[in-house]
C-alpha cells in the first residue's frame, strides 16, 4: 500500500486496484496509518470531516467503510475500524524502517511524489503529510550524495533549508563550479537576512569559507579495488543480476568453483557501483590468511590501518576501527576467496553488518557463508557452443579470442581456428582461468598443439601470471585448493564421482559410489566441487571435466578405480536393459529423455568394457542402446560401435553376434552391393539363434536385409514371421516392411494399405518413430497422386511427431520433404521459410551430414524457384562435401547427376542434361531401386522434350509408369509433359524389361 505519493493498493500479484472516489481513499490513507490497530470511530469522523461533519456521520462512516471493504480488508471490533494489513506493506513505515536504519538509497526509492497527494483535504493530511515530507528531506541530507541537478530543485523548493544549500555548495565545487557555490550562499544569506532577519548558521559559513579556500574542489576517486590489467570479458548478465541483488540485499556472496572468475567478477562489480566513485569501496583479499584470528587484520590492512596496543585486545580493537571507517557514511565492502575461513568469515560478516547499518558486502566463496539475510549468486562456467556453426557471440570464445590476440596479435577466428577454438572452449568447460590459461600457451604453441595436448590439461596449463596467487598460476593448483578443503568422506564420493562423464542422479551415485550419499553431496555441492542441475523436478549431479580429471587421478592412487569402475559399467547394463524395450512404447519419450541424460556414461561404460574385453558385457550395453541411437540418428556411433564389438569375435553370444551382424549389413546396404550370399546367411543366423525372438528390431531388420539384397523370397518369408510374432511392435514393422516390397513390385494400392495397417498400429503402441516414418511413405506417394497439398499435411504431421521425439535425422529429412512439396506446388516463399528452419535446427545440432543433405535440398527448391546460379553452387557444394564423407558412397555420384541434369536442362545445356540423367540411370538401374529409378526416368523424359523428340518422350514415359506404377503426378514438370502429350499407353512389360529398355534409351548398355 502507496501513502508516498498518490494512494495506491496493489493485489497479491502486483496488479493495481481500483480503490474508488476521493472520500474513500480519505479513509483508506487513515487507515493505513495505524495499519493492523483499530481506530476509533470518532477520530476517523474528526480526520475525514474535521469541524463540519454530515449529519449521520456515523452512517457516512459505515458506508465509506462497505465501499471500502470490496478492495481492502476492513473489520470493525471493539476499539473501532481496523484495516488488515501489515506495517510492513505500508510504504510509510518501510521508509521509516530503512531510514532508521541508514538504508537511505532504498528508503528514498519508495517516493512516488508528495506523500497523501491526492488526499490532501482531508483534515488529518497536512500535518502527517508535513512530518513525512520533513523526514524525506532529513533522508535526502543525509544521503548527501544527489546531483547538482537534483539537489538544486531541492533547493528551489526549500530555499531557506541551509544543510541542503551547503549540500548544493559542495556538490558545485565538486564540478568545479566554484563561482556557482558562492552565489547560492549569497543567495540564502540574503534570504535568511530579509525574511528572517537572520545570518547564516556556522556550518554553512563554514562551507562558504572552504568554498572560497578552493578546498572543495574536484577530487580524484579512491581506487582501492586490486588493479584491472586485462580488459572483462562476458559476465552481462551476471553483472545486471548482482547490480540489482546488491541493491535489495546487505549480503551477496558470488558463489561457483576455482577459476570461474569470481574474483574477477567482483571487482568489477564494485567498479561500477555507485558508492566506488565517492570512494566508499574497499577490497579485502582472504586467499593469503590462514587463520582465523587474522582475518580482521586482513580487512585493516585493506583500508590501510594497523592493529596497535595490547595484542589480547587486537580483534575488537580491529572491528572497532573497521566499523568506523565504514559507519562513516555508505559502504560496499567487498570480501574475496572466504572458503577456507568460512566459520570466521561468516561471524565476522554478521557482527560487522550488524554494527553497520550503511554497510553492504560483496563476497567470494566455493561455499555460502550461510549467515541470514545472504543472497547467493550462482557463478558457473561461461557459455560454451555446443556444436553451432556461429560461435563469435559466445561468452567462452570472447575471453580466449581476446586474451589469444593479447599474447598472439593477430590471432583470430576464421575456418582455421574456429574448429579448435570450439573445442578448447568446450573442454575446458568454459571455465575463464583456464580459457586464460591455455591461451597463455599461445605464446608457445599453435592452437593446434593446444588442442592436441587437453587430455594433459595439468601440464599443459601452467603458463599463468607471475604475479598472480600460486593457486592461480596453474590449472592444477586451482583445483588442489578446493581438494584441500574436503573432508575424507567428501574426498571419497568426490573421486568415486569421476567415474560418471555425464553426471548422474542420486539413485545411480548410490548405487556406484556411496549408500546414503545425499548429506555428502549436498555439502560437495556447496563447496562447488559438483553442480546440481534440476530436471523435470530431479536434481542432476555433475563434475566440471577439470575438476573430474582431477578427481579421476585421485580414484587412481586410492586403489578403488578397478571396483567402482566395475559397478558403474554394471549399472548402465542393467539400465539399458530396463528402458531398451521402452524406447518402442508409449513411454518412448520417457526413455528417449533418460537416455539422453545418461548418453556418455553409457558410452563410457561401452568403450571401457570393449577395451577391457568384458564381452558379455559389452554386448549386453551396446544391445541396450543401438535402437535409441538409430531413432536419434546417431548413425555414426551405431555404426562405430557395433564394428568394435563385433571385433570381439567368437567370445560373443551367438544371438548377439547374429543381432550385430544384421545390423551392420543393414546400415551399410546398398541394393545391388550387399552379397545376396552373406545376408542370407546373416538373416539364419538370427532365425538358428533365436535373435528374432529375443530382439524386435529384427522384424524391421531381417525382411529389409533381405529385399535390399534382392532376394524377394527370403524378405517374404521374414516379413510372414514378423508379423505372427507375439510382440505388437514387430507386427507393425512387419507391415511396414512389406509396403516397401509391394511399392517395388508395383502394387501401389497394396503398399499403402499395409503402411496404413503399419501407421494404426505403431500409433496404438505409441511408437513415434515409427508413426513419423509411415507418414513420411505415405506422404511421398499421395504427392504422386497429384495432391501436393495432402502430401504437405502429411509431412507437416511427420514433422510433429519427429520434433516430438527429437530425432535429428527424421526431423530434417521431414522438413526438407515439407520445403521440396511446397515448391512443387508452387509456393516458393513456403519452401525457403521450411529451408530456413531447418537449416537453423542444423546448426543448433551441428550435424555435418545433416547440413549436406539439406545443401542438396536447397539446391532442388531454389531451383524450382528459378535461381539456377545459386542451385549450382549449392550443387558444387553437395558433391565436395558429400565425397568427403563416407556416410554417402555411391549415391553422391547418382544424386549429383540428377541435380546436375536439371540445373543444365534450366540452363538450355541439352548434351549436360542428357549426359547426367545417362549417370543417374546407370548408377540407379545397377542398383535396381525401382522407385528411384521411375524419377530419373521421368527425368529422361523432360530431357528427350526439351531435345524436341517426343516419340522417345512417350515412350520413356510408358517405362516410368511401369516402374512405379504411376507417373509422379505431383511434380509440376511431369505434369506439363502430360498435358502436352496425353497419358503414355501402358505397356504390358515386366520391370526387369522396362530397366533394360530405359538403359537403352538413355543410351547405355543393356548387358
């Protein structure tokens, strides 16, 4: 409730409330000062009326009171009204409080204008209004620090108030407006004289003769804060925050772990606090005190004082002297590295603000001082990138870019260095000592050499300044010092947590490092040696890598790594095996998010059990975790890892070997490439070993493997198991499996009602993944129907559920369909913004073959929107980066082609187009994939028109109806060739036939 200034209530949420006509806020006003105390009815009638009362004044009362009580809280007892409120939601008396208690900036700030301006008819306003308006200006004098501007209209207002004017005086020769002071004194002498016929008190004469002395003048500000030598990097939003934390709070301790740049930090925080330009700021650094009894004399030395006299009587003695220098008007004291005194800082930090009322602290610690009214800022790494394309903006890059070209000039961020910047940056956990540091080392190494060498980040690391702490002269050091504060059983979970590279929950830190561990690892937590990050309402513990390598050494020399090590390796076993057959249910987010959490302590545990030949074991992790890699589209480390275990060799379980193999062929087939011979053999493995029961993923798997490897039989035969299997899932990947085979044997009809089928029942499951992948198929062959804008709905709802599971692969390739529909209908501002957006999501997950890809689909929708220069450089592009890879083998040459061919047929280059649809045919017939084939034969048909021969263009298109068993209808170029010529007659041919003879038109040979 607002009394200074015009009267305001705000609800519990802040919101302002309509209090009602001028009367009642008469009432309201009165109330609220003797807020929580009834007031008895004729005094509120003598306050509200004075001398002239209504007639009824009783009944007047009870009425304003009803209109009152509809927005504030009004009850009537014994000895009269009483309004419900707390003293302490009256700004009234929060003024009072904090003036009492020499918070003057604070007290001050609740002034809204005059006090009770709007009520000030009433007969109880002006005295009151009078009284609050003197203790504002008593405020503001004492305060003594407002601006000439400020206080010159204090002036004007109370000309003959003669502490203001000296204040005036004093702040105009500060400026060095000399002349300016001595006219206000002559001013309010000649006042004083002519209205009161007084002269001048002797402390304003007093001001006037400094004046005239010229000993008000300008004075340079005290800088006692350490020296700043490096320019302060990053930090804004943590400036912004402690700014306004040290404005409502007397304590704020900046908390985080060794070399987070607390220090740092708060110097430069008291360098822009207002009290550093008046010279009320001292800097007390604690890093060199071991005692406890010496931290006074710490403080003293800081503000150039000494103990002196009994030694018994030193410690009050100094507090005494502490507290007068900082009682002597406003102060910030600033208390660097408490962590080893935490006890004595902690008392000594209560004691001092409460005999300092005017005090405020600024602290540093690993740990809260954990004293009351202390508010806690969090200081953690800078921001790292994390696999954006565009790092210049974060707050880790900044620091090493500027403190590299301090030692390196020249030194920037272009291709050849933002690779290693990156990941020195990430390595280092964006940690500012250790940026400086490895940045440091530039003096004598590339930042390659740098980079090559962060696994031996304490050798590495020890270029710091010469004059620095030894503790922050290297990486090693910074650390030892936090080491050294923990306690045997804190030293004992520490090191164990070094086993974990992705943190962990307590129900997994029990289980492998400590029972009963929360107690220690709150403390931990405290003390900066373990984060706690909340998710989903749980918190998560982790180590900064630093501070793990460390701690790994340390479970090295203890002689326990072999039995930890061998626990956290089991509990990601059995994890795995809990939420593997999850991640294909209704639950597939729930365990697609504990796998997320827990992804490098998986990996971790893998790779440790492959490189100690632990074969069951390793067997058993990687079967619990290649499904969520291959819904992710974690190819890559699917690929990597099942090649390594797979390298175990025959001490591998049969059924597990089996399962790998399969899915290593499956990852790498390619139709026309994968050994018919092998895959057989791979598939009757899985079926002898009992695999396909044990393992649903076979039920997509085996039927594939076998139709990429031609052999039609076999993938029918695996298709009728999968789908008598007892396991829903394996059912629908049986459909699913199917609908590929009925679309190369041309019975479209067939294909989508088993992918229809497939849909209901991955849906019923709740298997996202698999609902995303059917909607994708369906939608590819409704847009050959013709209906581009089905097609889109479907990929838009694809593209739902695929952002939904957070899958990086079906999330583009939906999106980049989505871009390549709307440019087939036509609507090209549609397809560049899907374009935009996905490139956006590349870069955020910073996936190269991910960007490839949508480099190729770029190239297809600007080309349709006729910007054939762009489309042909995004066509040089895809064929560099795509040979690069590996991910991409022989389809970068088949898929260049075909963009190629269009880009010359755009061009009018009638020999280029013809001669990259004959590669595209040749690579694509030789692999004989039917529905890949039937576009670029509707490819060859576009280029055989544009040559003028339309006989060779209808029967081309006779083939490519064949092949499909439809032309693409929905391709805005198939369609025009199709008004133009009419629907090609259907030829009665097999497709064997028609592969051979679209060979032959494309001029190639049909052996």
């Amino acid at each position: 409730m607002a009394l200074l200034g015009p009267t305001a209530v705000e609800a519990d949420d802040g919101t302002p409330v309509d209090i009602g006509g001028a009367r009642v806020r008469m009432l309201l006003a009165r109330l609220a000062l003797d807020p929580g105390r009834p007031v008895p009815t004729t005094t509120l009638i003598d306050d509200l009326w004075g001398e002239q009362p209504p007639a009824d004044a009783g009944n007047a009362l009870q009425s304003l009171v009803s209109r009152l009580r509809k927005v504030c809280p009004v009850a009537l007892e014994p000895g009269g009204y009483r309004l419900g409120v707390a003293t302490e939601d009256v700004d009234v008396f929060r003024f009072e409080r904090l003036k009492a208690a020499g918070r003057l900036d604070e007290a001050l700030v609740l002034w809204r204008g005059d006090a009770l301006a709007d009520v000030r008819e009433a007969p109880f306003a002006g005295p009151t209004a009078a009284r609050l308006e003197e203790a504002r200006l008593a405020a503001e004098e004492d305060r003594g620090e407002l601006d000439v501007a400020a206080l010159t209209a204090l002036h004007e207002k109370h000309p003959l108030r003669e502490r203001l004017a000296g204040l005036l005086m004093r702040a105009l020769c500060a400026q060095g407006r000399q002349s300016d002071a001595l006219g206000v004194y002559a001013e309010v002498r000649g006042r004083l004289a002519d209205e009161l016929g007084v002269d001048p008190s002797q402390e304003l004469q007093d001001v006037h003769l400094a004046a005239l002395r010229g000993e008000l003048g300008p004075r340079p500000v005290v800088d006692r804060l350490p020296v700043r030598l490096t320019s302060f990097v990053g930090r804004d939003d943590e400036l912004a925050e402690i700014a306004a934390l040290l404005g409502q709070a007397r304590l704020v301790t900046l908390v985080g772990p060794g070399g987070a740049g607390k220090t740092r930090l708060a110097t430069e925080v008291a360098a822009r606090h207002p009290l550093h330009g008046k010279g009320r700021v001292w800097f007390a650094a604690l890093a060199g005190i071991r005692a406890a009894e010496d931290l006074a004399g710490a403080v003293l030395s800081a503000f150039e004082l000494t103990f002196t006299g009994d030694p018994r009587r030193r410690a009050a003695e100094g507090m005494d002297r502490i507290a007068e220098v900082l009682g002597a008007g406003e102060s910030l004291l600033v208390l660097d590295n408490c962590e080893h005194l935490i006890g004595a800082a902690a008392e000594f930090t209560t004691e001092l603000l409460r005999r300092v009322p005017n005090l405020r602290v600024l602290a540093t610690s690993r740990e809260p001082l954990a004293i009351d009214g202390e508010s806690l800022c969090q200081i953690g790494p800078l921001a790292v990138p994390n696999g954006q394309a565009d790092v210049a903006g974060f707050g880790s890059v900044r620091l090493f870019l500027d403190r590299a070209s301090a030692v390196k000039p020249g030194f920037r961020l272009d291709e050849s260095t933002v690779d290693d910047v990156r990941l020195i940056c990430r390595r280092l956990d964006g940690m500012p000592l250790a940026l400086e540091l490895a940045a440091a080392r530039l003096r004598s190494m590339t930042i390659r050499q740098i980079t090559q060498r962060l696994d031996d980040r304490f050798r590495l690391l020890t270029s710091g300044s010469r004059t620095a702490l030894p503790r922050q002269r290297t990486l090693r050091a910074v650390v030892e010092w936090s080491w050294d504060l923990l306690t045997d059983e804190e030293l004992r979970l520490a090191r164990r947590l070094a086993v974990f590279p992705a943190g962990a929950d307590l129900d997994a830190i029990e289980a492998v490092c400590l029972p009963d561990a929360l107690y220690v690892l709150t403390s931990l937590v405290e003390k900066s040696i373990v984060d706690a990050v909340e998710i989903d309402g749980e918190p998560r513990y982790r180590m900064l890598e630093t501070i793990r390598v460390y701690a790994d050494e340390q479970l090295d020399a203890s002689g326990e790594k072999r039995e930890v090590v061998g626990r956290f390796r089991r509990y990601y076993r059995e994890l795995t095996e809990r939420w593997e057959p999850l991640t294909r249910t209704a639950r597939q987010l729930e365990a697609i998010d504990v796998y997320e959490a827990e992804q490098d302590n998986i990996i971790s545990a893998l790779r440790g059990a492959i490189d100690d030949r632990e074969v069951e074991l390793a067997a058993d992790l990687l079967g619990g975790s290649f499904w969520y890699w291959l819904v992710k589209g974690d190819n890559e480390r699917a690929e990597t890892s099942v090649r390594d275990v797979l390298a175990l060799g025959d001490l591998l379980p049969p059924d597990r070997a089996a399962t790998f193999r399969a899915m290593q062929l499956i990852m790498a087939a390619v139709p026309g490439v994968t050994d018919p011979a092998e895959a057989a053999v791979v598939i009757e493995s899985c079926v002898n070993s009992g695999a396909v029961q044990k393992y649903p993923s076979l039920a997509i798997a085996l039927p594939m493997l076998a139709f990429l490897s031609q052999n039609t039989e076999l993938a029918r035969r695996e298709v009728q198991r999968a789908a008598a299997s007892e396991d829903a899932w394996a059912r629908a990947g049986a459909e699913w499996a199917l609908s590929f085979m009925l679309v190369d044997e041309g019975d479209l009809e067939g294909a989508e009602q088993a992918r229809d089928r497939a849909y209901d029942q991955f849906t019923a499951i709740g298997d996202r993944w698999g609902s995303a992948m059917t909607l994708g198929m369906k939608a590819a062959f409704v847009s050959h129907t013709g209906d581009n804008q089905a097609a889109i709905d479907l990929y838009e709802r694809g593209l739902a559920v695929a952002t939904e599971l957070r899958s990086q692969d079906d999330a583009v390739q939906q999106r980049w369909r989505l871009a390549a529909e709307y440019a087939r209908m036509g609507d090209h501002a549609a397809a560049a913004r899907e374009v935009v957006a996905a490139e956006q999501f590349v870069r955020d997950v910073g996936n190269d073959q991910l960007s490839t890809m949508l480099g190729y689909a770029k190239a297809e929708v600007v080309l349709r929107a006729g910007d054939v220069e762009q489309a042909r450089a995004l066509s040089r592009s895809f064929r560099q980066q795509a040979t690069a890879s590996a991910s991409f083998g022989s389809f970068v040459a088949e898929w260049a082609a075909m963009l190629d061919a269009r880009i010359a047929l755009a061009d009018g280059d009638l020999d280029g187009a013809a001669a990259f649809t004959a590669e595209a045919v040749r690579t694509t017939s030789e692999r004989a994939d039917m529905p890949d084939l039937a576009t670029v034969t509707e490819l060859l048909a576009l280029v055989r028109h544009a040559q003028g021969r339309d006989d060779a263009t209808v029967r081309v298109l006779a083939l490519a109806h064949v092949i499909r068993g439809r032309l693409d209808m929905g391709d805005p170029d198939v369609r025009r060739l199709v008004a133009e010529l009419g629907e090609p007659e259907r030829l009665t041919i097999t497709k064997a036939e028609a592969l051979r003879r679209v060979r032959e038109e494309a001029g190639l040979s049909t052996g």
